[in-house]
C-alpha cells in the first residue's frame, strides 16, 4: 500500500517542530500534538489521517485511534465547524450556568449536543474549564484553536456565533472566487 | 525582601509582569543566576526542605523531600510541571501562567537544576491552548536571552523547557497517568510502586511538581527558608492561593497565608453570600471534597493540612467552593458524581462501576423516581469503593455523597426536584 502522505506535504514545518520536541528516540509523544495538527483544518480526524500519523511515529492505527476516543477534545465525526462547550460543571452551575445553556440551546432552536441546522456550531455541555469564578462561560473550539469567553450573556453568545456565521460565508466565497474548494 | 505584598499573584501589583524585560527588572532570574552560580545542586533542595514548602497540588507533600527522592543512579532526570488544572473550582495556576508566568517557568529551572535534569517539560489540560502560546513565546524569549539552553550563566549546565498540550482528561492530574499521556498513551494511571523518582517519564526519575508550588521556589531561593516560614503556619508554611467559587459575592484567587480561616476568605474576601442565604456547607478540595457542614466552629478553622480534617474535610488544593442554603444537595450529589462518572478513565472496575451506579442512583434520587432505599444503597456502593481503586480519582469521588449523607441526611429524605439553586429557579 502506497503510504498517504498528505500531513507531510501539508504541514512539513509544523510536524518538524512537534518531533523537535520530544527526545529523538521517543516520538510517540509527538501523537497528541499531531493529532490537533490532523484536526486543524476540518475538526475531526479520519481514518487516513490515523494511519499518517501512526507511519510517522512507528506505532499502529489501533493505538493512534484509541487516543482519539479516550481524549474529549479530539472527534472522529464530523461535526460544527465550531465548538462551543460550556462548562455546568457544580461552581459554573450554582451560577446560573445550567440556565444559560438551556436558554442559548432554545434560542437556536437544538439541544445540547446538537449541532446548528447550517452545520456551522454543535453545543455541549462539559466539565470545569478552570474558570469558575466568571460564569457562565464558554469555551470555542475550532481547528485553529481554543478561546475562552467569560462572564457571558446568552445574547453575546448569541451575536459571537452571528459573527462566525458572518466569516464563514465570507470564506466560502472568497474560496469560490479564488476557483477553489472551501476548508476540508 | 520580598518588594510588595504577595509572593504568587505579583502581577496584581506590578503591571505587565508577563514581559520578560518587567520581571527582569523586579530582581526576576537572579534566583536561578544564584543557584546555577554559587549553589550545588543538593543545596538548593536543602533549602526548599527547610523552608517547608508543601506541594500545591493537593496532597501537600513535602517538596524538597520529594526532590531529594530523586535516584541518582539512573539517569537522565526529567522535570513535568503539572498544569493540567481540571479539579473542579480550581482556577489558580492559570492565574499565575497568565499573570506571572517568568517566575513560574524559573521556578521550573531551579527545579530542573536541583535535579540536574536537562529537560522539563509542562503538562497543560488541552483547553489550556492560548496559555501554552504565550509560554512557548516566553520560552523563546528565555531561550534568546540566555536564561535556557546551553551553559547557563558561564556554568556546564544546561536545560530547555517544552510545553505538552493535554486533549481533555481529568485523569492527565494524576502524576502518573499525565506521564503516560506525555509518553503518547492512554492517560490512565500506573501501578505504583515504582514512583516516579525512579520509574517516571520514559521510566526515568522524575519530579512531577504543580504550577504553585514551583512559582514558589524563586523567592524561596531569593530570600531564604526563614523568610518564608514566617508566613503560614508552622506545619504549613507559607502562602496559598485560594480559589473560591459558588456562593459568594466576589468569586476569585485571594493569595492568603496558609492557616487563614474559612471565616476570613468567605466573608472578608468574598463578600459573604448572596442577600438573605445563609452558608450551609463548604467544599475546600473542589468536586473531590467532603462537605463540611457550615457551623461556627468549621467557619473558624485554619485552613491548613491539619486543621481541616478536623472539620471533616481536607485543603486538597484549596478550591473552595460556598454553598448557601438556597442549595438543594441531592442536586449537587449528583453533579459532583456525575462528574468522576465522566473522568473515570475506566483503568479499575471498582471505580468504573461504582461511578455509573453512583451516578444512576443520583440522578433517581434527583428525578424523584427513587425508591427509599436508594440513598442507603448510594452510600453503600461509596462504601464499597473505598480502598479498592486504583488511584485516588476513585476515592476521591465518594466522598461528597457519602459526606452529605452522613450530615445532611434529611434533604435526602425530603421530596425530590426542589428547587435547585437560587439562580436556576429563574
Ligand atoms: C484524579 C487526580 C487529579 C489530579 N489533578 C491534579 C491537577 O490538575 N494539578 C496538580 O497539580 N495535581 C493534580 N493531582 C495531584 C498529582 O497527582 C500530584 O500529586 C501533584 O501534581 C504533585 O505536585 P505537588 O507535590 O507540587 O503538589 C491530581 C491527582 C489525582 C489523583
Ligand atoms: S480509580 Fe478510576 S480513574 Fe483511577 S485508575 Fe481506577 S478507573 Fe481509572
Ligand atoms: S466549574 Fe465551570 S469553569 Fe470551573
């Protein structure tokens, strides 16, 4: 079988740097930074993205995929293109965050869980994000990262997922004028 | 000595501490200058020893201790610093990484030296991405300066240090399940022993040290053991970052000497509870806490490793988390059970079981389709947890319901779907 090496042609300074950090002789700890360099650009990793990265470290398909289940942050679906996981973890929720997310989820008309008709936004429900004493909060997980957002209101997240809709369709058609494929 | 008030959170008096230039000019890295220079390695942790500096992690364990444990016949030594930050109400570390993140990453170094390890690396929970950013930034800024790399300060020693983003793993906390993760396996902990001053990353002696306890050894190195003695107490010495959260009026960090009384943080600090409630219990280990019932005599207890268990509860990391009369406890039994049933790593069966019907029991309690015998039956699968798990994950999860049952027993017995909290009813 011919070995994939889209990762490699994409991203050959990115997974230089991430080996470079690890002693030579121990790249599997290069996995979990590899795995978020395979989720950047479409936020799940597929199947050909786990057997890349396992060619690259020396290690099985199977092992490179049972990181992928056991760690929350990493999808094997795909899902929105953002994330916004709220955290209703106990000091989050004694501060109203149960209510915050139940109200948003019905402004946009899904449950928790669920995932915008458009496909643009999923919304969760997850555990303590170390920021406890600015509920309710957020956090935004995209391929390129991570944000927090604290002490929200349900319509500042509200006009925060407006604006996404907002970049998204301006990339979709500054791809389509550039002749090309949108993200992924 | 020391130029202002606090030790940890400086950033709150010294504007733009984050700039390696800034702390430069507040006397930073003169400490590692110091040890590198003019102290052999075992002096350094002799004086971390006598200053009596406790690991912030949680099980307060002596630090210096811990680095003399090291085993100098295997080599290389490798420093983690443990940012994985995931107990619930906890909120410290970030503080100290966002605000004052030179004396974080130079206590690392003095650690690093202490143990003659060439590489450290700091294990951050992966929701910390733009905290490992701005690190890596200040990595490079050390690296350009001189303060990393090879042969610090015109010595033979040198070090780097690397950031590990975690994925989302409660578990990643615990020492030895954050070196599998660093090693590119499954978080899960590992028999023990061996400990990781023999067996640790890569199956060499390791020191695994949390954020706080580190960004405490510049100073201790700066200014002496007696110095920092003179704060706290005297099994507990020093300063201690709380992290109050839930029903209080100002929710925050509050830098306090250890030995401080819940009295003190809840209502000096916090501003008490919101109008008209009344504390009820307090939770001072995050999720992982017993509930101490709110009675004078609680309100006045040091916070301190010995004095809260007197109360029945334990400083842990000193998350503390208010709970006011407008809260039901079945409600909270079951978030905080259903928290570790979400974190169990599923390693034990003990844990992985105990957990799903800990959580099963709960959420009936709190849907009102329980039978009466269901609260014995929670507290008796706690029960049947206890000293059979694996790691202190499993543990750690019985103690709020079984706490609440033993001392607030008749909330139980009430009807079910009370009102939740002041804040849900709407
Ligand atoms: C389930 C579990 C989660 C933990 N989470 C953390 C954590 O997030 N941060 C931390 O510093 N220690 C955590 N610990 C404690 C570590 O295992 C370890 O004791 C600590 O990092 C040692 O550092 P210290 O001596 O400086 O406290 C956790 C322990 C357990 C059992
Ligand atoms: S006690 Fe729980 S978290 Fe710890 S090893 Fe067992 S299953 Fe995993
Ligand atoms: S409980 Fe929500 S951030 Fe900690």
């Amino acid at each position: 079988m011919l070995e994939r090496k889209y990762l490699a042609e994409k991203y050959p300074q990115e997974i230089q740097n991430i080996l470079d950090k690890y002693p030579a002789e121990q790249r599997r700890s290069a996995v979990m930074p590899l795995l978020y360099l395979a989720q950047r650009d479409k936020m799940y990793i597929n199947r050909e993205d786990l057997q890349e990265i396992g060619d690259i470290l020396g290690i099985t398909l199977t092992e490179v995929a049972s990181l992928v289940g056991f760690y929350t942050l990493y999808y094997d679906q795909p899902k929105g293109v953002y994330h916004i996981q709220v955290c209703t973890d106990l000091p989050c929720a004694l501060r109203g965050a149960d209510r915050f997310l139940a109200e948003l989820c019905d402004r946009l008309g899904i449950q928790p869980g669920e995932t915008t008709p458009d496909g643009l936004v999923t919304i969760e429900p997850v555990m303590c994000l170390a920021a406890c004493d600015k509920a309710p909060m957020f956090q935004l997980q995209s391929g390129a990262g991570l944000t927090y957002y604290e002490n929200q209101t349900v319509e500042n997240a509200l006009s925060l997922i407006e604006q996404l809709r907002k970049d998204a369709s301006g990339r979709r058609v500054s791809a389509r004028e550039r002749g090309r494929d949108g993200n992924g | 000595m020391a130029d202002n008030g606090y030790v940890l959170l400086r950033h709150r008096e010294i504007p733009d501490l984050d700039s390696l230039e800034v702390y430069r000019k507040h006397g930073g890295f003169q400490a590692l200058e110091k040890a590198v220079t003019r102290m052999k390695p075992a002096e350094v942790t002799e004086v971390v020893k006598a200053s009596g500096l406790r690991g912030r992690g949680g099980a307060g364990f002596p630090t210096g201790l811990k680095w003399a444990f090291m085993d100098n016949q295997i080599w290389p030594h490798y420093v983690v610093a443990n940012a994985d930050e995931s107990e619930p109400g906890t909120f410290k570390d970030r503080e100290i990484m966002e605000g004052n993140p030179y004396q974080f990453l130079e206590g690392v170094a003095i650690c690093a030296y202490a143990v003659q390890a060439h590489l450290a690396y700091v294990y951050l929970r992966g929701e910390f991405w733009q905290i490992a950013e701005r690190l890596d930034s200040h990595l490079a800024a050390m690296e350009a300066a001189g303060l990393l790399g090879e042969r610090l300060f015109g010595s033979d020693y040198s070090l780097r240090i690397r950031t590990h983003l975690g994925a989302g793993a409660y578990i990643c906390g615990e020492e030895t399940a954050m070196l599998e993760s660093l090693e590119g396996k499954l978080g899960q902990p590992r028999l023990r022993p061996p400990f990781p001053a023999t067996f640790g990353l890569y199956g060499k002696p390791t020191v695994v040290n949390n954020v706080e306890t580190l960004t405490n050894v510049p100073r201790i190195i700066e200014f002496g053991a007696d110095w920092y003695r003179s704060m706290g107490t005297e099994k507990s010495p020093g300063p201690k970052i709380f992290s109050l959260s839930g029903c209080v009026n100002k929710p925050g960090n509050y830098e306090l000497p250890l030995g401080t009384t819940f009295r003190h943080l809840i209502f000096e600090c916090g501003g008490g509870v919101p109008e008209g409630n009344s504390v009820k219990a307090i939770m001072s280990a995050g999720a992982s806490s017993s509930l101490i019932v709110a009675n004078d005599q609680a309100l006045d207890t040091p916070m301190d490793y010995e004095s809260v268990p007197n109360v029945g509860g334990q400083l842990g990391s000193a998350s503390v988390i208010v709970i006011d009369s407008s809260v039901s406890i079945p409600w909270l039994i079951n978030k905080t059970v259903h928290f570790f049933r979400h974190e169990s790593c599923g390693k034990c069966t003990p844990c992985r079981e105990g957990t799903f019907w800990m959580g099963h029991l709960t959420q009936r309690i709190l849907d009102g389709t329980a039978k009466p015998e269901d609260v014995d039956l929670l507290y008796d699968v706690g029960g049947q947890m206890r000293g059979k798990c694996l790691c202190a994950l499993g543990e750690f999860s019985i103690e709020a319901p079984r706490s609440s049952i033993e001392r607030f027993r008749s909330e139980f017995d009430l009807a079910p779907s009370q009102p939740k909290t002041a804040v849900d009813q709407g």
